[in-house]
C-alpha cells in the first residue's frame, strides 16, 4: 500500500456542470486533484481554473485567523485575533444593532462563491440563525433571476433538458452561452452530435471561442434576441413545418402568439437584430425543417432589461416545432428545478416577517443598514455599481463582517474577517444545475490555520450567543440527511451513506429524460405562449439608463481563466489572463482615433475601467466588450468592468443587465 488516500469531492464554484472529482490524500495533505474518469458528465476532466485549486488551497494569502481591522475602512489593515474575541465583539454588535434598530438591519449577504447545499446559497447557509435575530432576508437575484422567470412563464419550470441529450440533436443553437468557457463539458455531447452530421449555430454579439468553432455564429445586437426568435418562428410557419398535433394538445395561447410571429418578417428582425436577412432565413429554413433541434441558452441572453421575457420567447419555439416530444429537442437553461432535495430554512422561527433586501441593489439598499455579513460573496469585484458600493462601505456606522478565504476588495472594509474553509476540508452535498447528477463532498484535509466551515461559525456563534433552538446545532450529516429525507422519487435510493461512497448518483430520472412528455408543470398542463405584444422587449435605451451620451454597448461576459472573482487573485492565472482589454470594432476604433493595444478609458456616469484596446473583428460596430472577475485592486486604475455597469432591473425578477450597459471609450 503506497498509504495514499482517494477522496471524493465535488468542484463548489458557480458553473453548470458541478464536476465530481478525486482528491488524492498523502500523509494527510492534497496532493492531487483530477476530475473523475468514472463519472459520465465530467468524463476525468476539470477545467484551466480549478486545476489550479489545490495550489490555490495554499496560497500565501489564504486567511487563516480571525481579524479585526486597524486602518481606515478600505485599508486592508487588520490585526490577527481569536475565535473567541472574534466572536465576542460579534454577539456585541449584533445584539446592540437588534436592540436598537430591530434585526431588518442586519442584510445577511450571500453569494455564489460556492452551490453547496451546506455552506452555500442553495440551501442558505445561516439562514436559521438570521431568522432568530429577524434579520433581513437576501434575494440572490444577481444570476439567473430573470432567466428562470421566463421559463416559468412559458413552461411553468425554469428546468429543461438534460444536457446529455444534446448528443442526439441534429440542429444546436448555442444561444447567449459561452460553451467552451463557461461550461465546456457539455461541448463533449455537441461533439456527438456533429459527429452524426449535427449543425452547430452560434448566436452571440461576441465571436467568442466558442463561435469559433460553430459551423457558423449569427453576431446579433445585443438584448434583440427575443426579435430573432420570433423571426426564426416566421419562417417555420412559411415553411408550414409548426407541429400542430402538439400546439392543439400541448399548449394555450397559440392564436395570439401565432399574430406576434407573422408580425415578425424576416425583413423586421434583420433590422432589429442587425443580422443580415439572409441568415436569419436559412436559420428559420433549418429550424423548420430538423428534428431534433436544441437549444443552449444561457445567461448571457438574460442579462438585459428584456431578459426574462428573452427567456420566455425562446421557450416558445419548441412549443411551435414540437421538439419537446424528441430526445434531442429542447430548451436547456438550467435543469435545478428537477433538483427535489428537501430545504429547511426553518422560516417559523422568524418572529414576524421580514423585508426582502435584493443583492444586486447593494448600493441603494443600505442605507438603513447596520451590520451587512458578507458570506460567499465579493460585491465590490461582483455587483453593479461599484463606486455607489464602496462609498457605503466606507460608512463608519456599518458594522461590516466578511467570510472569507481570501483578501479581497470586500474584505478590505470588513470590521471583522472570518477564516473560511474551502472545499476540500468541508462537508457538502452538490446538485448541478447543468446536469442530471447529485454528488457528495467528503472533506480531505483538516482545514489550515483555523478556519471554519459556514455551518461550524454559525453553530459556533449561536452558541456564543446564547441560542438554544436544537436544530441551529444540526451536524453536517444531520443536514445531509434531511436534505434527503423528501421522499420524491426521484431521489428514491440515494441515501446519505451511498452518495458518501459512491460520490455521485444520477437522481432517478428516466433516459433519455423528457421533462414535458405528460404535459407542463403550468396550471392548464399546457406550454403559455408569450400574450400579444409581451414577446419582444428592446434594451435599455440611452435616455433610460440616465446614460445618454454614451453611444457603445457594452457586455461583460464570462472569463475563460477567473470564475466570476474566485481565482482573481492567483498568480497563474493571471498571468494566463494578461492584462484586461476590451475588444472593439474599426469602424468605432477609427472614430475614436484608438489604436490597438492602447490603454483606454471605458466610462460613463458611474464610474471608469481601464483596459487596452484591442481592434477586432469579433464584435459588431456599436458594441464593445470586456470579461468579468478581476479583482478590482489588482486592476489597472483600481476598477474593473463593474464600475460602469448600473443599478438597473430587467424585466423579470429583478434580474441585473450586465451585458446591456451604454459607455464611451476614451484615451486613457
Ligand atoms: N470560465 C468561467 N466560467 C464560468 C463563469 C466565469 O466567470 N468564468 N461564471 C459562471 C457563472 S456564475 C455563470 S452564471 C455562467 C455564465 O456563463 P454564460 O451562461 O455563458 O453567460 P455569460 O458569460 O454572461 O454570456 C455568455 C455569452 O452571451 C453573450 N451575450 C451577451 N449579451 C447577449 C445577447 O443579448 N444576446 C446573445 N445572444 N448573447 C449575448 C456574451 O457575449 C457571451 O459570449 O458561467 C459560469 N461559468
Ligand atoms: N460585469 C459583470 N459582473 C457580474 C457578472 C457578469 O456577467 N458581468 N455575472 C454575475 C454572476 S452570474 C454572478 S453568479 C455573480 C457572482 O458574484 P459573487 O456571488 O459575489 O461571487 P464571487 O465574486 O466569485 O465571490 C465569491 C467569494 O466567495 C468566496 N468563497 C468561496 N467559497 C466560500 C466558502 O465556502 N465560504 C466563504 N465564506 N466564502 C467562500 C470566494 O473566495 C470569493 O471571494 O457575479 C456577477 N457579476
Ligand atoms: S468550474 Fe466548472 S468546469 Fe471547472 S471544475 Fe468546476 S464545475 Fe468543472
Ligand atoms: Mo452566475
């Protein structure tokens, strides 16, 4: 025996396709991590970032102790201190702040940083806790809000296909996803396809990587694609190709919707979208005429003011073609909703109810706020409107605690810093939310320095203050156990102890899984096509984003090397990364007089980012593009793409418009 250990895991960070992977363990340390062979979504690969995380584990600025801080907010000086004065001056404050101000001041913030059902946002970590001191409750509305909203209005479920039936379609639109960096297992099953003659069809304002290897990539302006989507449909009813059987059984809505689609002619919608009108119709002539067709359309589509109803029309148009009724035919977004873990937030032990604080409003929500307890999360790299976030950091009355595993730009405001552990020395239990699988975490190491799982600091800080509702103190395996004790039968058979042993299990859905064979979870049984004139919704105009002279367009999509900010600070990957830049057409180029490679301002009303111009034909006139996840302080000039993105709501579940902000560019 070589004395080496494997261990199960699962990759926490927020990306579709919740990697199993194996831990190697030698004489109590990491070292190996590789994705796991066995496992059919993940097929033995993990990704450029996480290859990187057992390294990062143990980088030379993980936080290991608790910390008070010393300089002035923003500062980053703190002095090293005990859990247990840590926590003393915690109870203090929090106990001070309920007395005086009631708990709705306290905005008990949490992120993405990891899906775990134990420490992170899918179950809301804490939440107990919050509840006994009435704090307010955290909308985590920054994602995939607006996109859900849609589905659930077309299909009654933001849950659709399963990925791996993307190997039997023989059409694939590629839809607002950046497949090959935001989620690239699924390029294996895209792969099959094209191996049985599969058209893939990239649509996208971005020529991305994963447009380059598309059989062809549909540049479309950017918050139009609902128009395309009706545009497309306006040809599949030229063609006659709608799959009557199906509208007649399957859906509601059909006459009025049938009027939107013939007042969208190709001519139109070239127009809208800015592609060209011959595309947009052989697009159609494809859709009418291939079974199965699939759609991949993810996030970047919904991060406009018309998101959610973008999401509700797309849903729409295998209502009309009848693919849901093939394996291969579909709309995938998310498949989470088909996730039937049981959650006990324990919400009867709020005294009285509570308001809802939404996280994405983070500068104009915290005014009346006294203590904000950052958990997995990093705001000031994250959220939009940076600057309006740092000026209510810097708030002296703000008592401000962050978890963390690193020192971010977050952490440089906090009164107090936690230690938090990171995944390979904590419990956890995983669903994808780009697959059909559940997966266990099982902790591999003891975690360094004196760090603390989210479960154990609030197990820890209900005790110190006193708490004595039995089910703050429930164990981690005590929480697995619940979580599945639902009784869906789709979770029949998977017991706490076979997913600690056998790491991941396929939750017990039929394959080829197909969700709306029997009909839709929506009140009628039935597929809700858009009402009249609830179709298409445009982007924000200049006059409404209070942005007016501002002419380009500005999206800010996923990095290939960070994962929103988690890995902003890692010297491997940052070097991968180079220095920001953001990618802009000739024509605006040479309007501007800028040329390639040089250092420019990117700004508006909010606030500045600087990156380096880099003249390129893979976006349109009028749009300029940037990636999400530096770091801001490791940023040229201190900012990144977030200080020019607004406060501003879509149309559907207060989703955030990242990708549909108005900016000019200037010398630097
Ligand atoms: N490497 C890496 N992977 C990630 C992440 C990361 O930061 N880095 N983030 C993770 C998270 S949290 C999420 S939510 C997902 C996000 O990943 P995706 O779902 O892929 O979403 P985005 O990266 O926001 O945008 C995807 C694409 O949509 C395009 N797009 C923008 N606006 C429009 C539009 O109006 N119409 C169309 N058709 N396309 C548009 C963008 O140009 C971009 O190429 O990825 C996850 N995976
Ligand atoms: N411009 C622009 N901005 C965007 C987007 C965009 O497309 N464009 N996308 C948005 C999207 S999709 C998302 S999901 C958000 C993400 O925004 P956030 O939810 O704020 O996620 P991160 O920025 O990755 O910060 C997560 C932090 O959690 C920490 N962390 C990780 N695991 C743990 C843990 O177990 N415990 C504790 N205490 N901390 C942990 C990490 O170290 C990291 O600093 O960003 C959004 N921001
Ligand atoms: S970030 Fe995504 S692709 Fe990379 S290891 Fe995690 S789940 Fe897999
Ligand atoms: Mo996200």
């Amino acid at each position: 025996m070589s004395g080496e250990l494997r261990v199960l895991g699962a990759c926490p960070l927020d990306c579709p396709d919740t990697c199993s992977w194996v831990v190697t363990v030698k004489d109590g340390e990491a070292v190996k991590l590789r994705g796991n062979p066995d496992q059919p979504y993940t097929r033995g690969a993990l990704c450029v970032k996480v290859n990187r995380y057992l390294e990062h584990t143990r980088a030379d600025d993980r936080i290991l102790y608790p910390m008070r801080r010393t300089g002035p907010k923003g500062s980053g000086r703190f002095e090293r201190i005990t859990w247990e004065e840590a926590l003393d001056e915690i109870s203090v404050r929090l106990r001070g702040i309920v007395d005086e101000h009631g708990g709705e001041a306290i905005w008990p913030y949490l992120g993405t940083g990891t899906l775990g059902y134990l420490q992170g946002c899918e179950a809301v970590a804490g939440r107990r806790f919050w509840n006994m001191l009435g704090a307010s409750r955290h909308w985590l509305n920054i994602c995939s809000a607006a996109g859900s909203s849609g589905l659930w209005r077309t299909n009654g479920t933001a849950g659709g296909m399963d990925p791996e039936n993307f190997a039997q379609a023989r059409l694939i639109l590629l839809w607002g996803t950046n497949t090959l960096t935001s989620g690239h297992h699924l390029w294996k099953f895209i792969q099959d396809a094209k191996a049985n003659g599969a058209h893939i069809v990239a649509i996208d304002p971005i020529r991305t990587r994963t447009a380059d290897q598309a059989d062809e990539w549909l540049p479309i302006r950017p918050g139009t694609d609902a128009a395309l989507a009706l545009g497309l449909l306006n040809v599949v009813l030229a063609e006659n190709a709608q799959d009557e059987e199906f509208l007649a059984e399957h859906t509601e809505g059909w006459a009025e919707f049938r009027e939107e689609i013939l007042n969208h002619p190709v001519e139109k919608v070239a127009e809208i979208t800015g592609i060209p009108a011959e595309a947009v119709h052989s697009l159609g002539m494809r859709l009418a005429h291939t079974r199965p067709t699939a759609i991949r359309a993810t996030h970047g589509l919904q991060r406009h003011k018309g998101g959610g109803t973008t999401m509700r029309t797309i849903a729409a148009i295998p209502g009309v073609t009848g693919d849901w009724r093939h394996p291969g035919g579909g709309v995938a977004f998310s498949t989470s909703d088909h996730v039937k873990l049981t959650v006990d937030r324990r919400d009867d032990l709020l005294a009285k109810p509570v308001r809802t604080l939404v996280m994405t409003k983070l500068g104009s929500q915290l005014d009346d706020v006294k203590c904000l307890w950052v958990y997995a999360a990093n705001p000031l790299g994250s959220t939009p409107d940076a600057n309006a976030i740092r000026r209510q950091l810097a708030r002296e009355d703000l008592f401000t605690v962050v978890m963390e595993q690193f020192p971010t730009d977050t952490v440089d405001y906090a009164d107090i810093v936690l230690p938090a552990t990171m995944q390979t020395e904590h419990f956890d239990v995983h669903a994808g939310y780009g697959h059909m699988y559940l997966l266990w975490n099982e902790p591999a190491t003891e975690p360094p320095g004196e760090c603390l799982s989210t479960t154990e600091t609030f197990r820890r800080l209900a005790a110190h203050m006193g708490m004595t509702e039995p089910s703050l103190y429930d164990s981690d395996l005590e929480l697995a156990e619940q979580l599945l004790s639902g009784g869906d039968p789709s979770l029949e058979g998977i017991t706490v102890d076979r997913l600690r042993k056998e790491g991941w299990v396929r939750m017990n859905y039929p394959k080829p899984f197909m969700p709306f064979a029997e009909g839709f979870p929506t009140k009628s049984g039935r597929l809700r096509f858009p009402p009249a004139g609830k179709a298409y919704v445009p982007p924000h105009t200049a006059d409404e984003a209070g942005r007016s002279p501002y002419p380009l367009r500005l999206v800010t999509p996923a990095s290939h090397t960070f994962l929103n900010t988690t890995f902003g600070n890692n010297p491997e990957l940052r070097r991968r990364a180079k220095d920001p830049v953001v990618l802009v057409n000739a024509a605006d180029a040479a309007a501007r007089g800028l040329e390639n490679g040089q250092r420019v301002r990117v700004h508006n009303d909010g606030g500045e980012f600087l990156a380096d111009v880099e003249i390129s034909d893979r976006v349109s006139a009028g749009v300029v593009a940037s990636t999400k996840g530096r770091w801001p302080k490791l940023s040229p000039g201190g900012a990144n793409p977030n200080a020019v993105v607004a406060e501003r709501d879509g149309d559907m579940g207060r989703g955030p418009a990242f990708h549909d902000n108005l900016v000019e560019i200037s010398p630097g």
